[in-house]
C-alpha cells in the first residue's frame, strides 16, 4: 500500500521519480505527490488522484529541476484522500520532507505531545506527525538527520517505510522499513530507491533490499550505511542482481495489465513447473520439500494462512491435499487467524500463500506460528518478498510480476504449485498409486495447452458480458473443488466492476441465496463433468424453475445443461482435482469484460491495492 520512489544522483530527478511512481500505482491512487532540491530550494507538488494528475499539477507548480527528490503514490489510511493529506509531508521549519508507506498507530498521543510544544499540522496523517517528530528529536538532541529518523523511529509504534531528506543536506536521503517494503537500486554513482525494484529496472539490475527494522543513510557520491534502528549495530549491504526485466512489467499491447496477465498463464502454469515436474522420471522434484520432507510426514495437519485470491487458493489445495495426501487440511483467514489464539503446535506444518508476499496479515500469521514452533512454508510470487524471508522454506510460483491489482495469473500458479506440493507429498506418503500418480502428471502437463484452449472462448464471453453488464447483482455456483472458483469468480467481478457478487457451493443455494433467484439474476454455474456433475445439474434445474439466467461453465461436448441453461462456455476436459485450472479463465474473462464495457478502471479499481501491508 502506498508507494515509494526516491532519487539521488547526476540525472534528472523528476522524469525517474515520474515514471517509477507510474509502475507503482498498483500500490495506491488516491493522491500522488513529488518533492524534489531544485539546486536552491525545496520544491513539492501534490494532488488528490493519479501520478497523471500529478504531472498536470508539477506542471505549473514547480520547476521540474533537481537531482534529489522522493515521490509517493498514496493508499489512504489517515486521512481521507486530497491534497493536503497527499504525501510528501514537511515539518514546520519547512526544512524536512518525508513520504511513508504503512501506519503510525501510537500517532496521536505523539501528535497532543508535539502540539503542547508548539507544533501544528495541516493534514489528517500520521506522516505529518513522524516528520515533525524527526523535526522535534534533530533539535532537541542537536543530532544529524540519520540519527533524529532513528531515534524518532524508536519511539514509533506501527509500520513503516520512509524516505527523508533535509533541504538544508540536499546530498543525502535517510530511509527506513519495518513491515513495508523498500529496496535500494545501486547504479554508477547514483542510488533509487523504490518501493520496489520496477521503477529503476532500466538503470540498474542491482538492487539492496532493506530488512525489517534497518535504515539506510544514502550520500551521493558516499554510497550507502545501513544499520539496525534498534541498536545502531552496522550491516553489510547485500547486493542482489535481479532477474526480471523491463519488458515482464509492460502490457505488450494488451489493453490492461489484467488482460496480459490473463494471457499470459498457460506461460506461467508453465513456468511453474517447469523443472519440478519430470514426466519422463515420474518423479516432482522440488528443493524446499525434499528438504523439509520428514515435517511433512510427520505432520499432523496442514494449516493453510492467506488472504483474498490467496485464501481461495487454499481452499482448493485443501480439497487436494486432503483428497490426495490424505492429510487434514485447515483454510483460515490469516486475518482471523492472527488474532483468535489459535492451537498451533510443533508438529503442524503451516502454509502461507501470498502473491506480493509482504501481506500483513499473512505475515503475522507466520509470525504467530514459528513462535509457537510450526514448520512454516511459504507459496510467493515476488522473489525476495518479506514472507518469502520470514519463512522456514517455500516454493515461488514463477508467475511473474503481477501488476494489475485483480489477482489472475498468480492464483492459477499458486494452485499449480501447491498441486505439485500435494502430488510429492502423497507419493511419499504412498496414499496414490503409481500409475495414478503419471496420470496427474501428464494431465497436468497439458494444462497449458488447455488454458490456451479455454482462452479461445473469449469472442464469446464478451457477447455474454454485453447481456449481462447492467445487471446488480450475480451469483456464482460450484461443488467440490470448483466452490473455490465460484468465491474466486464473484470476487473478480466485485473488485473490478462493483457488481455484487456472491460465490456458494451450489448445494447451498436452497438454504438460502435461492430466496434471491428470479428472472433478473445471472447465476454462474461451474458444472464440469467430472465431480457431482449431476448434482450439480440438479441444481441448474432448481434455478432455471425459478426463471433465474444460467450461464454453465461446462466441459467441451456437453449436452445436458446446453439444454438447460441461457449460455454455457466451454472448457476443455481434465482430471476434476486440476478443473479450477481452466473452470477459472472463463470467470476473469467475464468480470474484465464486464468491468471494461462499465468504463471502469480494471487495472486500479477503487479503493484497492495491490499489496495490503497494513492489517
Ligand atoms: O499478495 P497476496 O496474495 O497476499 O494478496 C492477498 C489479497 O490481497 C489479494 O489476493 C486480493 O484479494 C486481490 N486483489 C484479489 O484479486
């Protein structure tokens, strides 16, 4: 939530600052805002809106010279999104500038504190308070900035990732994390700084990512201290040579990031096994379960933590693992989980799946489990990520970067992984045949091929989407280990479009939501042909008496619910524990549809984030 990019060094600050805040704005949108040394002065300009509005803004603001600046692209937290509550923040003196990312929780008796010494505010936020505060500490102390940003810190309760410069020392920029990311790009004499590393991938593939609880003092031509903020101890910088390349963070020439992403699975699916899965050797081969492999047998369940998309990738995985594993499974809310004293002991294996890797919640649910001695693996996107370091061991899903804020091409992989996960484990354990086991194998291999296959229906999904578009209201319907994908199709529709959207498991309709069902209601049914397939044509009958509109996701050559329902789309036949794999495109097809022809903003829909790092 919210992001960071920062600049010091010979180029331009402006354009940099400009175009990193841009490929950060899946972090936040609701105000962006730049401050930049011009050579003379501070120089700030901020707006309510997008970094597009910004640059109209900066345009008549400011001179866009200077070869120091930070800028923000704000996820409101405190403070409702304008300008004034836009970052970057300066303290009283006008002297110090600061933009943060996460939350100050023990703000407002710092703030009574600092207002009894005279200090005033103008905006709603808990920034305006921590730079006054880094303000108050470097007068009273009389210490240089790098120490002011640490003892102030050390007085914070919360979260945070910072950047702070003086306009007095234009030659140095203090940063600092705890539980929200930063990384520092390291060029020829110059440093970027940067929520995370897209915004300086065509300048440098070096980067340093910042642990929890260390800051950096930043010189221009004196390079880079790091140290712990607790007790002052010194680090030594890291510097890792990043893989991902300019091109994996563009659209090519798809309308939305969605769409690409949307695309761009049978790759990721792909790219997911690729080198686990070895048909040939009938063998998965993945290094942080072989590893670990006696805590997985010796487990005595599997607790599964995530959050949104995520967590509906636990939900199939639990039908998988326990369906092939044989081995119980719990899905929980990391949310909920965090917080209700939850029995953990040494002998559960917890699962933490996260695309961003840096959710909060799923990060203190991790947390919460090593201290109470559970084996913690973590499934992540982001390489690198806070949960990919904070855990014991886990497996990346190779998705690639996922920009668009509606989560398509990272659930696929993360049920492909933990897929994967569940096919070794029930090998060990002996719990699926030999022969069953080759059968997963190749079924899975020729996923790929299948998306590509499902994504043909995409023509006719928009003619569905044109039917359906000014509709209030849908439900989503699925058994098995297509219920998840029915929570996961509502969802995506939700939080691009703002349609309501509920997803059920479709023998839960008559308990309840059937009460909704007439002619004005679109209803989504996954009714594949492997896994209660007749039952679930049952159900197709209850709401088609009921006049309700039937949209069926089928397997190819279906006949029977063809003959009941308004539209059906098919998709190509596998094995029903893999049928999420394809059940799923047809439903991020219908909400980007959906959602476009609504004119909204399906890559940045309101009031979301791409990553959620403040609980
Ligand atoms: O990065 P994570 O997977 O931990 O994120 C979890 C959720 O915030 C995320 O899946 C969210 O629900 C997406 N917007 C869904 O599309």
């Amino acid at each position: 939530m919210c992001g960071i990019v920062g600049y010091i060094g010979p180029r331009e600050a402006y354009p940099i600052i400009v175009e990193g805040l841009k490929r950060l704005e899946y972090r936040g949108y609701d105000s962006a805002g730049i401050a930049l040394f011009d050579g003379k002065d501070l120089k700030v300009s901020k707006t309510k809106g997008k970094v597009a509005d910004l640059e109209t803004r900066s345009e008549k603001e400011i001179t866009k010279y200077g070869s120091v600046g930070i800028g923000h692209t704000r996820w409101a937290t405190h403070g409702v999104p304008n300008d004034v509550n836009s970052h970057p923040h300066i303290s009283n003196s006008g002297e110090l500038v600061i933009i943060h990312n996460g939350i100050i929780e023990n703000y407002e008796s710092l703030k009574k504190e600092l207002i009894s010494r005279g200090y005033t505010f103008k905006s709603d936020t808990d920034t305006e308070v921590l730079i006054n505060l880094i303000e108050d500490v470097k007068k009273q102390e009389n210490v240089k900035l790098g120490k002011a940003v640490q003892i102030a810190l050390n007085q914070v309760v919360g979260a945070y990732a910072i950047a702070v410069f003086d306009k007095n020392k234009p030659e140095e920029i203090v940063i600092a994390r705890l539980g929200s990311p930063l990384a520092i790009g390291v060029g020829e004499d110059e440093f970027f700084i940067a929520s995370d590393a897209s915004p300086f991938l065509e300048y440098t593939k070096n980067a340093i990512y910042l642990e929890d609880e260390e800051m950096a003092i930043i010189r221009f031509h004196k390079g880079i201290k790091i140290r712990k903020i607790k007790d002052d101890s010194l680090v030594d910088p890291y510097i890792q040579k990043l893989q991902i390349n300019l091109e994996q963070i563009e659209k090519g020439g798809f309308d939305h990031f969605m769409l690409k992403e949307i695309h761009e699975q049978p790759k990721a699916i792909t790219d997911t096994y690729r080198g686990r899965l070895l048909r040939h050797e009938a063998i998965i081969k993945m290094a942080g379960i072989e590893d670990n492999m006696k805590k997985f047998l010796n487990a005595d369940r599997i607790i599964i933590v995530a959050c949104g998309t995520s967590w509906h990738a636990g939900l199939v995985a639990e039908y998988i693992f326990e369906d092939l594993a044989r081995v119980p499974v719990e899905v929980e809310y990391a949310s909920e989980f965090r917080y209700r004293n939850p029995i953990i002991t040494e002998k559960d294996v917890l699962i933490a799946i996260s695309q961003s890797g840096e959710t909060a919640d799923t990060l203190a649910a991790i947390k919460l489990a090593k201290s109470k001695g559970a084996f913690v693996f973590g499934v992540c996107n982001v390489v690198g990520s806070s949960i990919a370091r904070e855990t014991h061991a886990g497996a990346y899903t190779h998705a690639g970067p996922e920009i668009g804020v509606a989560s398509t091409k990272a659930f696929t992989t993360q049920i492909t992984v933990l897929t994967l996960i569940a096919l070794r484990l029930a090998r060990a354990k002996g719990t699926i045949s030999s022969s069953d086991f080759r059968h997963h194998l190749l079924e899975l291999e020729m996923i790929p091929k299948k998306v590509e296959e499902a994504l043909k229906s995409d023509k006719h999904i928009q003619k569905i989407s044109e039917t359906y578009k000014d509709t209030s209201n849908f439900l989503y319907l699925g058994r098995g280990y297509n219920f998840p994908v029915a929570l996961e199709g509502a969802l995506k529709l939700k939080e691009i479009s703002y349609i309501h959207a509920e997803g059920y498991p479709a023998a839960e309709m008559k308990h309840g939501p059937i009460a909704l069902i007439d002619e004005n209601m679109p209803i989504v049914v996954i009714a594949t042909k492997k896994g209660h397939y007749e039952k679930v044509v049952s159900n197709i009958q209850e709401i088609k008496s009921r006049k309700g509109k039937i949209i069926g996701i089928v397997t190819e050559g279906d006949v029977q619910v063809k003959e009941l329902a308004d539209h059906v789309i098919e998709v190509p036949e596998t094995l029903e524990s893999l049928s999420p794999l394809l059940t799923t495109i047809p439903l991020q097809l219908l909400s980007y549809h959906i959602a476009v022809m609504l004119g909204k903003n399906v890559d940045q829909p309101r009031n979301l984030a791409k990553s959620v790092t403040v609980e």
